[in-house]
C-alpha cells in the first residue's frame, strides 16, 4: 500500500475509532462514497438524500420492502373523483419536538414543494388545490386524472409548519443558489430516527426516535453516517470493522469483501439508469469552440455522438460487467420499460459521417460536466466517453467534481453537456417523461430536463399516460413516448449500474432496488 494511501487510512480510521468511544452493539456506522447535501427534504431530489433525510421524515404513502404501496403518515386513501383523491392521515403523530402532526402540516409541506429552491417541483406540479376537509382529512384535486398519484407523492416528505416558521425555514434550502436555512442543518420530522449532530461532509449522527408511532424492527439506537470519498480508503474502513456498512463497493474490490473474514458485500440490480444529457436550447453552446450556434441543435451531432459510445467497452473495461447497457432512460423493473428497444450501434465510422454532414467534420471542443463521487465510477465513464469521441475529432475538457459543487452547478443549467442518474421514484416510466423528458416549464415539468430537450407530443403523450388506466393502453402511448425521444436522441442512455453494499456479517440489513438504506430494518448482533 502506498505512503500517501496509508496515511490517509490512518487518519480516516482514526476519525471513526473516536466514535467507537461512545458506541455500543447497537451504534451502526455507515460509510458512503458522498454526503447528503442537505437535511432538508425538499431541496435536492437525489437518492442518497432522500435515502438520508427519509430516515427523519415521512411522505403519506411509503413503501414496504418489496417496494410495493404502505401506509405511513397517511392511513387509508380513496380516489373520489377523476381529479380528487382524500387521504386519512394518522392521529396520534407526533414531531421530534413534540408537536401533533395535522392536516395544516400537509398543506404547508405540499406549497412548500412549489417554492423558490424546491427540487421537488416535479412531483407536485399537476396539483391544482390541496384542501383541508378536518384536522386529518386531505383532499388532493389534480389538474388532470391522475390515477398513480399516491406513488407520486410517495417521495414527498411531510414538514412542520410551526417548525419552518419558527425557524425561517418556510421555503426549501436553494442548492443551485448556495442558500442555506436552518432545515439544512437541523430537522425536525416524524420519523424512526432523529438528528442529533450534523458536520457537513464529516460526519452526521441518527438515533432512534423513542416515541415513534410505528415499529422499529431493527435494533439500532445510533446511526454514524460518514462521507469517505476514497474508494480504498472506504474498503479498508470496512475491512478492518472501523465502519458496519459502506457503499458502493468498487467493482473490483466485490471479491475482496466477500473473502473478508468478517465481511460480505450484497449485489442486485438497480433501477438507476446512467446518461447523458446536452443543452439543445442555447443558440450558442456556453462552454464549446463552435460560436453563433449550437450544434446540439442538430440530430445528426447527437445521433454522431450516440454512435461514438462503446458502451460494450465501458462495460467491460469500466464497470467490469456490472452494468447493463440501456436503449432507453428508464430500466428493468420501471413499469413501462420496452425490453425490445434497441441502442443504436456503435460505429465510428457512421458517426464521423454524420459528423461531416452536419459541417463539423473537424470536429469541435466541449466541455462535459461529471460527479466524481455520486455513480459507480462516474469519473471513469467520462473518461472512457471522453476518448470515445476523440475518435470523431470531438475534445472533451472534462471537468469532473464532487457532487457538493456538480449538482447546484448542472441544476442551475450552467452545463452543454453532463453525466445524470435517474430512479423513476414511483418506479413507473411516466416519472421520467414527466421530470426529465418534458419540455420545461415554471411549474415543475422537465424540472431535470437539464438540456431542456423539447418535443410536444412527448408531452402530449405524458400527460395521457398519466390519466389513463388501462394498462395495455397506457404502454402502448408509454413506447410511443419513449420511440420518439430515441428518435429525436433526445438523451444519450448509458447503463444501469448494478448495487454492491459492503456490510460486516454482524449486521442485518434490507437492500432495496432504489439504493434506499432504511436504517428502521436494520439490526445488528
């Protein structure tokens, strides 16, 4: 191992050891390869984040373990018109401060979602009013029939009202604008598990809420979740048992861990697509060579970049098998996922054509936006993309950052051309029209569209889907929608990545298909 290598296993295991001061069997320690940006619920609508914060704070609707529709902070829900739903919601419920959870703190936290800053525009924007029928009776009316809306709002997180106005914090944390409040480091929510201590990028400290309203099953009574960016720092960390569970595992090391003595790392599927996205809006690109126009406009250069992508290469050379190259950007398991869709082929040479054709035979510069610590070896696939499309004359100035800094930047739409990983929250196709396919508008459609990529009978097609209930009906529009976008190459689909968790074998824990890593099922022996 080299020098600099040790040194920095040293002061990371030294870190944690400090914890151990205080740990007992029932303190689990986590590490993950990034942080939560935030501890507030509404302000970034990234997995990690609403993995993290979920722990705290609770939706109406939740998901059991085979990710099917639960009760939660909602009992019962009935859909009493085409455009109404009411929803029952659990007495009894208390805040971690203490304050009754009521029908006011719904209606708050569903406006709260439409504010300035909120990343969670996207879920909400066909509410057309949210009433209060009584302290625990809700009425949601849509704009339009919205048949799966209880999955919609599965993702949406309940706050205190009282709570955020005490605290100034009525409107969400805003990333792209580097605006903090109160909720980003403090939370007060309904859930199996408290704040207790927040260090941006250090560390963050869950326990177990006494007075929760629902059932615990594991034993856990502290959580210590630790950022360690280091992909063989973060192995050994769990390798020497300084840290219970850690993810992702890098492909290459998944071996490793399951040879450990005391270690073992958990693999599925995940229902993460990995793409790329280019602005097809500007008149002129912001960070390229080509002045006066942009040559993301033209399908030929997006079809030439498609084409350059050996994405069985990266496959194999990258992930090292563990991915599964995508046609569309939605996935197995996705309701709605065409498994017939094709990729287009990889062919330089066709590429290069469709190069000359649209003018740029000699190619021209751009510059590509990447996390280097939020996908399985994000880096390393721009990389790869990078010198993929050197071979059609196309310079990549790569700038690959931590998420901390790369999501408010590509949130803003301050890119050309960047990486982005998308899990349907509702774990149907039409979360990824609405959110990352539609033309964009102030309300919350195509609020991931980053490259405002823009087609009207898409959107057409989105909104029936969302009010049609006939399922072979529903797909049938569902493949038009996605046949379309594949062929205006409206986004470049990569793979899905495949979930590798490292855990000690003293502890019991529930994978789940979204990377979701509720603490509440988790024990430890």
């Amino acid at each position: 191992m080299k020098f600099q290598q040790k040194t920095a296993v040293a002061l990371v295991l030294y870190a944690l050891a400090a914890t151990n001061l205080v740990a007992n069997a029932q303190t689990i320690r986590i590490a993950n390869q990034g942080d939560a940006l935030s501890m507030d619920p509404h302000s970034l609508n990234e997995s990690l984040q609403l993995s993290t914060t979920g722990n705290v704070y609770e939706p109406l609707v939740g998901r059991n373990k085979d990710l099917s529709l639960a009760p939660a902070l909602a009992t019962a829900w009935r859909q009493t018109a085409p455009t109404a739903w009411q929803f029952e919601l659990r007495r009894g419920v208390q805040f971690h401060d203490g304050t009754p959870f009521t029908a006011d703190d719904v209606l708050f936290s569903f406006a709260r979602t439409q504010a300035d800053g909120s990343d969670m525009k996207s879920y909400t924007n066909d509410f057309k009013e949210v009433r209060k029928i009584n302290d625990y009776l809700v009425e949601i009316e849509t704009k339009t029939p919205f048949p799966i809306l209880p999955d919609v709002i599965s993702q949406v997180a309940m706050m205190s009202k009282k709570w955020c106005e005490t605290n100034q914090a009525v409107t969400p944390v805003d990333r792209r604008k580097g605006i903090e409040n109160a909720a980003s480091f403090r939370a007060n929510g309904t859930g199996p598990f408290r704040l207790r201590e927040r260090q941006p990028n250090v560390r963050t400290v869950f326990t177990r809420n006494g007075t929760y309203w629902g059932k615990i099953e594991g034993n856990v009574a502290e959580v210590i979740f630790t950022p360690i960016g280091n992909d063989a720092t973060r192995v050994a960390a769990l390798l020497s048992g300084e840290v219970d569970v850690m993810e992702p595992v890098p492909v290459q090391d998944i071996e490793r861990v399951n040879n450990g003595a005391n270690t073992r790392a958990i693999t599925g599927p995940e229902l993460r697509t990995i793409f790329l996205g280019m602005d097809q809006k500007r008149d002129e690109l912001l960070y390229s060579s080509v002045k006066g126009k942009n040559p993301f406009k033209d399908k030929r250069v997006r079809q030439a970049f498609y084409q350059a992508i050996d994405i069985d290469g990266i496959k194999k050379t990258v992930m090292r098998g563990a991915s599964n190259p995508s046609a569309l950007l939605v996935g197995p398991g996705i309701n709605g996922f065409q498994p017939e869709a094709k990729r287009l082929p990889y062919d330089v040479e066709a590429a290069k054509k469709l190069m000359a054709e649209a003018g740029y035979a000699s190619g021209f510069e751009v510059s590509m936006n990447c996390p280097n610590d939020r996908y399985v070896n994000d880096g390393r696939i721009c990389q790869a993309v990078a010198a993929n499309l050197a071979r059609i004359n196309v310079k990549i100035n790569l700038q690959a950052e931590t998420k901390g800094t790369y999501f408010p930047k590509i949130l803003r739409r301050d890119t050309s051309f960047y990486m982005l990983g998308w899990t349907p929250s509702t774990y149907d196709a039409h979360n990824a029209l609405n959110a990352l396919m539609a033309c964009v508008d102030d309300k919350g459609a195509g609020q991931f569209n980053l490259g405002a990529y823009c087609n009207p009978k898409v959107d057409e097609l989105t909104k029936k889907i969302q009010a049609e209930t006939d399922k072979a009906k529903r797909n049938a529009m569902i493949k038009e929608a996605f046949d379309l976008h594949s062929a205006d190459v409206g986004h470049l689909p990569l793979h899905q990545q495949a979930l590798a968790w490292g855990v000690s074998k003293k502890v019991k824990l529930v994978q789940l298909a979204d990377n979701y890593m509720p603490f509440k099922w988790m024990s430890k022996n």
